[in-house]
C-alpha cells in the first residue's frame, strides 16, 4: 500500500508556496490560508510530491496581474491599510468589510496565489506539464476592479488568459458551491471560453445571487459570448449520485459541442457534505470523480482550489484529487498514516468517512428531486445546441 510512483506517459506539476498559509483573515473568518498546510502535510505523508513536479511557486508581477485588473485597484490593494469606518475607496474597491478585509502581507498573498496559477498555466501551454495543480488558487469572485467573496485577484481569470494565448478554446469547470462569478463575467462576450458552474441558488438568499438556469450568456445573439456561460442551480442536499450524474452528462456535452483545448476545473471543496458554509451532501469519493472525469478526457488540464471551510474535509479531498492526477488512488491506503502531522484534526483517520460520521447531528434532506435534475439537463442540451465548433 502507498506505493507511489510517477505516472506512466504524462507529467503533473504542483505549484505551491509555504508563505501563503501563513496569512490570516482575522479572528473566526471562514477562509483559513491554514487549510493548505493540512492539505499539504496529508499529501506529503502519502508521499505523492515524489511523483510530481513540484515547483515553490513566485509572486506575479504588477503587469501579469494587469492582464485582467486595473491599475488603481492594484495599486490599492497594494498599499491598503486597516480601513477608517467610512473610508470611500474601501467602498469602491468593496475592500475592508467583513468578507474581504485587509489584513497583514494582503499583496503578497494575492500576488503569490495568482503567480502560482500563472506558472500552473503556463506549464500546460508549453506542454511541460499535463496536468498543473495551485491548491491555492480558484478565487473566482474577484471582479476586474474589484473583491468579492474572500477573493481579491482572480487567479482563475489570468491563468485562463495565458492558455489562451495557446489554446483557442477554454471549458472552466467550477464545482465549488458558489456561483462562479467572476470568472462567468470576465468571459461574458467570447466564444473562447465557455464557463459551467454547478452551485447552490436560493436568489438573494446565497451569495453571490447569480447563476440561475436561464443565465446563459449576452442576449444579443450577435455577441459571441451568447449561450457560452452554462449554470447548474441546485438545492441543498444534494448527494453523489444526482451530483455525479449532472457533471458527467453537463460537462459530456460541453465537450461535445465546445470542443475545447484545454480545462480548467475550479475544485473548491465547500460542496462537501460539512462544510461550515455549504450546504450539499457530496462526499470526497463524488468530488474526486469529477476530477477522474475531466482526467479521462486526455486535455491539458489546470486544478485550482477555492472555497472549503471545514480544514479536515478540504485536506482530504484535494489530497484524494490529488491521488487521481498521479493515477495512485487505486494504491492508496484510504486510512491516514499515523505519521500524518495535525493528525488529530481528522477526528476520523480515513480519507472517506462515512456521512453519518461527517454530518454528526446536522443531516441535510435532499432537496433535489429527480425531476429537477432532468429538467436541468433537457434545459442545458437545448442551450448548447446553439453552440457548435
Ligand atoms: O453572503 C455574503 C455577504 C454578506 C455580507 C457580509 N456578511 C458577513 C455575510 C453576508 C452578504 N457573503 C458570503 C461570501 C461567500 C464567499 C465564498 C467564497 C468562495 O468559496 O466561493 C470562493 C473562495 C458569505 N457567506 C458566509 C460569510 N460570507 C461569512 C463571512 C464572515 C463570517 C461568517 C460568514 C466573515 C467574518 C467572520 N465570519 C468573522
Ligand atoms: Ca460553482
Ligand atoms: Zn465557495
């Protein structure tokens, strides 16, 4: 058990930096930089960086983070301070509330989770890499002069820039349980790209309030960018089965209809079944085959992190995905090795538990009845008819 190897016929690459984890959104914030040491220390004690490429990633510069943001929100990001009460420009920029505060090294951060997309990018679009993973990536809230949603640079955004500098279609994936936004937005008006998210909707009532099934692109059939964004609404609860099913059947057409380049898939891990903030009852196994599932379609492939605000939960998925990039999952011990650091912080030591065990007194009914999934699918195939390449 836990022999890992280097895969056979293709090179995956891990793109990380110690320094980010070490950053603090303030006292309680759901989003912990933290979450990416455990994740990294479970991957490590498998031994999984032995069969990757594995490179300390770099801060971006002013003019990679320019490809998408403007000057004067860079520029304040940069020299943010802790905001007076009713400072204008914290109200412009959307900075300094309690979802995106500023807090110590926050330039650094960013330019340090972007460098690591950017460098992930990159190594596909040379065809050094097959696969590149940033862990710490995926912040797909992050407007072009603007934060949102714990994101305040869209990593996700500059690395789909650089593939496509290379490649002439980009399919984004996006299964964290928020509405990908921003990412949706800034590819609103090409054919390029087209964007999927999977999240749950509730209107006003779950951020960021975007993402129905009828929000499918520009309205003018003129615009390339028309029938390009496909969004997948759900309702809490929902489990592997009806999970695994969309994805497959969703992104099957996309590809078919698309035919894309290059993916780019947003793994954020707050669709897990426990999260603080989420609300769904997918399990790591039902997470990982939509990484196994993009895998399989033999594109260059970029995995970025995202949300996931239970740390044990996150560490185990992206450790698990990460098992499927490197084909070593099969050879996996699902039970966490004893030298594991943080060990304690699992409360249950295997990489699967069971929902009883993650949902201790807090079960979440299904909401999603077979004939809402149906009706998301014959709306989905409808609209990807109008796209054909
Ligand atoms: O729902 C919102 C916006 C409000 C205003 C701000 N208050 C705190 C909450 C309601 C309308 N924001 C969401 C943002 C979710 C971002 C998800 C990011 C990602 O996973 O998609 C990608 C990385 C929200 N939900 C929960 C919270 N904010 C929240 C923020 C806190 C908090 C508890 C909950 C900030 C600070 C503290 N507790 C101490
Ligand atoms: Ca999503
Ligand atoms: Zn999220």
């Amino acid at each position: 058990k836990n022999k890992i190897v280097r895969p056979k016929g293709y090179t995956v690459s891990w793109h990380s930096n110690p320094a980010i984890e070490k950053h603090h959104f303030g006292n309680s914030h759901p989003m912990k930089p933290w979450r990416l040491t455990l994740a990294k220390s479970l991957i490590m004690s498998y031994g999984m960086h032995a069969a990757m490429d594995t490179f300390i990633s770099r801060t971006a510069t002013k003019e990679e983070l320019e490809d998408f943001h403007t000057e004067d929100y860079l520029d304040y990001l940069k020299t943010a301070k802790v905001a007076l009460p009713d400072d204008e420009t914290v109200k412009d920029y959307n900075l300094g509330g309690s979802d995106c505060p500023i807090f110590d090294g926050l330039f650094n951060y960013c330019s340090m989770y972007a460098g690591a997309s950017i460098d992930a990018a990159r190594r596909l679009a040379n065809g050094d890499s097959d696969i590149a993973i940033n862990w710490s990536g995926g912040l797909h809230h992050a407007k072009k002069a603007e934060a949102s949603g714990f994101c305040y640079v869209n990593d996700i955004v500059l690395a789909i820039l650089q593939l496509l500098r290379r490649f002439p279609r980009v399919l984004y994936i996006d299964i964290d349980v928020h509405h990908g936004d921003g990412v949706e937005e800034a590819f609103w008006s090409t054919d390029r790209v087209l964007t999927l998210s999977i999240h749950k909707y509730d209107g006003m009532n779950f951020f960021p309030g975007t993402g129905d099934l009828d929000r499918t692109g520009p309205d003018d059939e003129a615009n390339p960018g028309a029938h390009h964004a496909v969004n997948v609404p759900l309702y809490d609860g929902i489990d592997d089965t009806q999970y695994i099913y969309l994805f497959k059947t969703i992104v099957g057409m996309c590809k078919d209809h698309f035919r894309p380049s290059a993916i780019v898939l947003q793994c954020g891990a707050d669709s897990l079944a426990g999260d603080r903030l989420g609300r769904f009852n997918v399990q790591v196994k039902g997470h990982g085959a939509c990484v196994a599932y993009c895998k399989s379609l033999g594109l260059p492939l970029l995995l970025v992190g995202g949300g996931g605000y239970t740390p044990r939960n996150v560490a185990r998925a992206w450790t698990h995905e990460t098992s499927i990039a490197i084909d070593c999952d099969k050879d996996l011990d699902p039970v966490i090795p004893d030298h594991t650091p943080y060990k304690s912080f699992f409360h249950y030591d295997t990489l699967f538990p069971t929902l009883e065990e993650i949902l201790v007194g807090d079960p979440r009914p299904n909401k999603n009845s077979k004939k809402r999934v149906d009706e998301i699918v014959s709306s989905i195939r409808e609209q990807l008819r109008m796209v054909n390449f």
